[in-house]
C-alpha cells in the first residue's frame, strides 16, 4: 500500500477562489506520508506504479453563458438561418438572458456581413461577438461591421496545425498578439482560443495562453473541438492554466461522448468564467454544450445556484426558443431533450408514481413550473400500482375503499398485458368498481 | 493563501487499483505546507475558509454492462414490450455483447412473469437479472421464473424513506440480510441498491453497504435515481463507498442535468464496477445512461479501451437494435444521438471539411466505420471554403485552376445567401467554371 502527500499549488488568481464549507476536520500529518511536489496539483502518479491520485481545488463556479447558436449552430447540417431567423433567435436569447450573443464570421459570405450589422445595431443587453480567423483581414473586417467582441481562434493540436494553417507555435502568439493589439486599441474585447485544445500539448498551451494573458487578451478560450476530453481531464487542463493567466476563461465543448454538460460544470470548478452553448445544442456533428441542459445543471448545483439561475434568467422563453430553432434547423426536439423534452417529466412506474404524486421531489430535482413545462404522471399501464390507481380514483371524486382500488387496479395491469390502454380505460374500470358514479374526464392524469 | 497538504488514505481493495503511467516527478514537501487528515479523502474544506480541494486516486476504469432495457427501459412513457419485442430486444443485446440483461419485477403482471421465464431460457450468454423490491415475496417470485441474478433494491434517501416504505436504517439491512440469505443459499447472484443513493445521508449509506458486503452480498448498486448528482460528488462517493466494501459496485444514473455518461466514467474511475444502460438511454423521465454513448466514451477514452471496446462487443448491431426499440417505443432516434444520429458524422464548416478530406481524425474522433455508420460532408452551403470546393473537383475528376474552383465557391456562397443549396448545384457549378465536362452525380459528397 503507498501513501503520499501533496500540498495545493500557489494559485495566481485566489482572488476567484472562493469557499464552499464542506468539512471543518482537524488536520494532523501522519508518519508515513510520502511527499508530492509543489507543483503536485493535477493527476500524480504513486510511486510504486499501483495507483495514482488527483488533487484539485475547486472553486464555486461563476460564470456567464456565451451562446452560439448563430455560429456554432449555422454550422449544423440542415441549418440555413434567414436574416429574420437571425433576428428573432437574437432577441428570444436577449429575453432570455444569456449575456453574450456569438454570431459568424462577416467573411463567411455577403449576406453573413450585412447580418452581423444587423444583430449588432439591434441595441440588445447581450454582447455581440464574432467568431473568426486569428487574422487581420478577419479581425478588421468584424470591427467594421460593429462588432464590439472579437472571438479569435487558431489551431494548436498536431493534426490540425498540419491539416489546418500550418503554423508554428512563435508564429501563432504573434499573429495573435498583432490582432489582440488592434482590437485593444478600438476598445474591442477580444478572447483567443486554441482550437483542439485536448489534443494540444500542454506546454504549447501554457506558453500560447501564458503569455497573452500578460499581453493584455481578455479571454482565453480552451475549446473540445471533437468532444474527446474525458472530465478529469478537462478540470486537470483547466486548472493548469488558470494558474498561469490572471484573464477570463471560455470553454466550449463538443459532445460526441456525451460529457459537454457534465464537462463544462467541471471546467467552471477548474476556474473557467464563460460558457458556450446553443439552442438544442445544435452544431458541427453532434453539437456541443445545450443551453437548457446547462441551465438544467446549474440549476440544480445547489439551492443558491437555483435562486441564482431563476432570478438570472427568464427561463420560460427556453421552449419557445427551442421550438423556433428546431423549426428553422428543420429537426424534432428529441423526446429526452432536457427539461423541456416531452418525457422530461413523465412518471410511470408504480412506485415514482405513488411518491410523485404525494411530493414531486420524490423523483424530480428540477420544478418544471420555473421552466414553463409540465408534469404527466402515467397511471394506465401494467407497472401501475395500487396506491397510484388509489390517487386517480380521488382526483375523480370517487369514495372507493382499498379493494374496490386494487380490483380497479389489477383489472388495468391484466388488460394492459395484452395491448397498450389509456387513462380512459383506468378511469372506466375505477367508475365501474365504484359502482358507476359519473366520471370528469377533464382532469390531468 | 492556503496550502495544505494530504495523504491518500489506506484503500481496502488495493488490488483493483491499477497504474496509469502519468507522471514521473521527484517529490519534496514544501516548508509552509498545512497538513490534511488521514482520512482526507475526497472533498476537503481549507482552513481559512476562501477555497477547498478534492483528492483522488483513480482508477483504470473496469467494467460489464448491465443493459436495463427491458426494465428501465419499459419504465419509459411509451413502452409496451410485447414477448416477441423482448425476445428481439434480449437477443440483439447478447449479440451486441452486454454483460447483462435487466427484466422486471415478475409480479409487475402475469405476462411479465412469463416473459421473466421466457427470457431466461433463451440460453444467452448474458446473466438474467430480475429488478425487484427488497423482499421475500419479490425475490421468491422471480427465482421461481428463473432468475439467476437479483437486482434488489430499497430507498434510504430522506424524501424517498417517508414517501415510499417508511423504514428506518436497522429495518432496511434486516430485509436486505434475508433476501441475500435466500439467494446465496440458491446459489443466485444478488445486488442491492439503495434508491436515491446521492440524496442519501453517507453515513446510513457506509454502514448499510459495509454491513452487507460483509455480509457476502455480490455487488452494491449506487443509484442516482433522480439525476441531480453532480461529477465530483459522483466520484467522491463512489470512493468513499469503495472503501469500505469488498464486493463489486453497481452505478445507474439518470440524465436530468445531463451527466450520466460523464458520471457513469467518474463513477469507474472512483472504484464502479458495473454500469447500468438502456438502448436510446430510455428510462423514467428523460431516460438514464444509454448504451451508445457510453461504448462511444469508453471507446474514446484510450488507444487501449478502443481495441477493448471494439474486441469485446459487436459495434454494428448498435444502430439496428437503436431501431428496434425506437419503433418499439415509439420515438425517433434523436438527430444528436451519440454515433448514431444523422448528424453525428456530418461536418459543414469549410476549415473542417478541407481537414476532414484530408484526415478524418482531423474532427473525429471515432471511426464511424466501427459502428457501421457513414461519414458525410457537406459542401454546398454558404459557410463552404474553397479547399473543400476543390476536394470536391477533385472527387468528379475535373481538373480545375484554382481561380476555377473559388470562382465557383464564390458563386455557390453567393447563391447559398439567399436560398438553401444543394451538392448537384455546387457540382452543377463546377462543371460550368470546368467548361461543360459531364459530372458523375453518383459521387457521394
């Protein structure tokens, strides 16, 4: 068995650092502690090659959402957004609250500019930011077109530096550092992201992120451009640069093994300050990191975060917003979609139904009311139970005693195994043990 | 500033823990060090109140597959399983390679008793287990049908303990010590769970788990039920709980914040050895862990894990038992689902498909190929490049300037402004700049 000991790294930014109170232990150091290094924060290796360990400080997440559906999500496949979609996805975000709005590249086509011009001059709460090249033809071309946030990025793993620019490290942080110079001097705000980010190498992303915080960028951008990080990782990187910029950080993932939501919580606790999102989720692939499922978590963090995030955010206009993008994207929203998908609150079986209908948060942490949506509680089928069939017969006004309930109810489930049956079936079968008692088929099973 | 320092506590199942080679560094204590607890592991409050650390060993994650379709799976809105679904559904299963196939309750109704019997003599390499309630009525019921593992579980969260059964602490690990008594003496593999696992108190949970380890129960199961536990507090738990059992661990975890793959992965990293999933992720609500997105995380995880994953289970039956029980349930297979939506392989944005042509690894990081899918680039749209124009000249062997190939980009951009455009246009156009040469319009884009 090994054992060893570690301490927490400096941390240049403690200033964000802030408690949450978990444990109010005594401390002692046993005798046969091994050592870690200082800089021992991140995955650490036991000597004697059986185990390993990591050790992470983690920061109570602040955070402002940057969504991207008008860029991310114009690269989804069926995507083709009008300049009025554009103007009403922009305004049901605004209304929303997200705090940052990213559109396209003004280059990417005529219209594209003509559009960004437009979303910025609408005179929206959110910023307006823009995506593109780490050069100045882009850079220049943003400013003109009103944007007052620059969103940069250039490729930093190894196969895209060979299948993308081409680029050196050197040649990297000065193309950036010439284009950070431009925007500072318009008063722009300007975030530089390392496409690839996880598949980068660490030192390149330390020197590149190190040394344009110090410039004066005024966010850096780690980016999970295939969707690859695995969650302790994403907190390892996170953690390692947040030691080493004193700027904001974003992080933007894609979801392709399905950790963007999980990934992106533990990136705020590693030290990141902004979020990117987009409606559904909708971009390259698979998407990347849905506003409701993020909203969803935060929500749920603790009852501080889910003041916070009802208070933040006017969270029904996220089904509106979802309808109207899942129109313009020409998709279904998916049946298990978070919060607002149309399972997201049904109930079904016996037991959840029993308990749910005594005190929803038996099986719910989310209340959909914040949300606009509602609660289904399914009662006709054959994993019903007894005590749930028992609830229905009251919301019908029946006075049933408790074996006219379980005839009803066993009456459902033998019939239920021979063919799918409806609320209507259950409520025929209670009326009919009740002895026939006029039924309101107008109540909400 | 804080430091402090920590040990890794003493782990009672060291031989699960193994090496991943991370690091090599010499280590050394630091002078102003505060030392940590022996028991430290885990969440820890620093003194002085402005930030905290977690500490982790981790391990490389081992696991088997508890499939719970045909439980959980009916335990979502829509499903009916007839006996020839299930049969279908077990069948494709075993072929795709699971570990194990989860069924209900036999006395959910008459048919599903059959159908328990039904299962398990279908002489499939995976084991049959029957989820059922901790007691005797239950576990007697479905060892009768012929069940050789049982599922069993009780809640001991604080709402769940008052809404469902009302039993205390002492009362839930009598009932559990009866029905593992029963099972073992029939030689019948047997878990236990407790429902709610992460809204419970961690103290009834260590004694309850440790007792029944003890105690010779198979494998605990940790349930997050309702979806809220956040990745930290999923693998701080999971250790936590590993310590003090001997036996394997069970992890199930619905999506309502949208962590389950990512905390189905911590939860193996903590000490997990068996996940739950369901086909699509169905299950109550928005559904649990769905087996697709899972093999996709674990097959991205390492070189290692991806010739592990492909090694052990049959990819390509994913996407025809996605089918299936789509059809069965009535639900579309959302258009983000993990590997096997239509968007999954879709890349649009000019810079990823000039890098996608040229190395697929470029933006995926799974071969589509693997799990029998295809890879689709689009290339006529107004966010396109003329790199990717020309890969696309290339593929109808026109052989073009490149003055020709961004005339035509150009054209297709400008086109794409104002209306959605398709590949015969983008071909159409190419064709024109390459003066008239016929296009072979089979060419997949």
């Amino acid at each position: 068995m090994h054992r060893f000991r570690s301490i927490v790294p400096r941390l240049s930014r403690s200033s964000r650092f802030r408690a949450l109170p978990i444990s109010t232990r005594q401390f002692s150091i046993p005798s046969n502690a091994v050592p870690l290094p200082e800089d021992s924060s991140g995955l650490l290796c036991a000597r004697g090659g059986d185990l390993y360990h990591v050790e992470f400080e983690i920061i109570e997440p602040v955070f402002k959402i940057i969504d991207t559906t008008l860029r991310e999500g114009e690269q989804f496949a069926t995507t083709f957004f009008t300049t009025e979609d554009k103007r009403v996805i922009a305004q049901m975000l605004d209304d929303l609250g997200v705090e940052y709005i990213e559109v396209m590249n003004p280059l990417a086509s005529a219209q594209t500019a003509k559009d960004c011009e437009i979303i910025s001059s609408m005179g929206l709460k959110a910023k307006i930011a823009s995506h593109v090249r780490c050069n100045m033809v882009d850079v220049k071309e943003a400013i003109n077109r009103g944007i007052t946030v620059i969103h940069m990025y250039m490729a930093t793993s190894p196969a895209l530096k060979k299948f993308s620019h081409g680029k050196n490290l050197r040649e990297i942080i000065e193309a950036a550092k010439e284009a950070i110079t431009y925007c500072k001097e318009r008063n722009v705000e300007v975030r530089f992201s390392c496409e690839d980010t996880f598949r980068s190498d660490l030192a390149d992303l330390l020197e590149i992120y190190s040394t344009l915080s110090e410039f004066g960028v005024d966010r850096i951008g780690l980016a999970d451009t295939v969707g690859v990080a695995s969650p302790l990782q994403v907190l390892d990187t996170v953690r390692r640069i947040a030691r080493v910029v004193t700027c904001e950080i974003g992080y933007h993932t894609h979801n392709d093994t399905g950790c963007c939501i999980a990934n992106a919580l533990l990136a705020l606790q590693g030290g990141v300050t902004h979020i990117d999102t987009s409606v559904l989720g909708i971009g390259e692939r698979n998407g990347i990191t849905p506003l409701g499922g993020f909203l969803a978590r935060m929500y749920t963090y603790n009852a501080g975060y889910k003041s916070m995030i009802i208070e933040r955010y006017n969270l029904r206009v996220l089904k509106p917003l979802e309808e109207y993008v899942s129109h313009c994207a020409g998709v279904d929203i998916p049946f298990n979609n978070y919060v607002t998908g149309w399972s997201a609150f049904t109930h079904k079986a016996g037991v959840h139904s029993k308990a749910v209908l005594q005190n929803p948060s038996s099986y719910e942490v989310i209340c959909p009311d914040d949300f606009g949506v509602s609660r289904d509680i399914k009662l006709a089928h054959r994993l019903t139970g007894w005590n749930a069939v028992g609830e229905r017969s009251t919301q019908l006004g029946l006075d049933l005693s408790e074996s006219s309930i379980k005839e009803a109810a066993k009456f459902i489930k033998t019939l239920a195994d021979t063919k799918k049956v409806d609320l209507e079936m259950l409520d025929k079968a209670l009326q009919n043990v009740g002895g026939g008692r006029p039924v309101n088929y107008g109540i909400q099973g």
